[in-house]
C-alpha cells in the first residue's frame, strides 16, 4: 500500500501500490480512522462503519467480551 491522504484527527488512507512486485492486495484501499472516544469506537465497530480496533489498550475487557 501507499500512503495516499491524511486528515489530521479523522483518518490516514492507503491505496494499492500497483508497481507492488509481488501478489495484488485484497484490498484496494485502506482507511485508518482516529477514534479517540472508546464508546464511539466499539459502536463504530458494532455498526460495521470500522473493521477491526487495533491495539489491546483500545478495547477494555468488559468491550471485548460484547
């Protein structure tokens, strides 16, 4: 991937690098979005607007087991 955007607070994007020498990605793009509050960060996930949280100290236990 290569870095394509930045919006200071809200998200970082990367596109698919299509001189990449080896297999194409899944994924033609992906977006990196800033979710400093936990709660709105676990709806984000609940409602499918985000994929995944990265990082064990985003999440607490209690989150985790929802």
């Amino acid at each position: 991937y290569r870095y394509s955007e930045f919006v200071k607070g809200e998200y970082t994007e990367f596109d698919y690098y299509k001189d990449y020498w080896g297999e194409k990605t899944y994924y033609d793009k992906v977006i990196a979005k800033y979710i400093p509050d936990s709660a709105s960060r676990l709806k984000a996930l609940q409602t499918g607007e985000i994929d995944l949280i990265f990082g064990s100290a985003m999440l607490t236990y209690d989150d985790y087991k929802q």
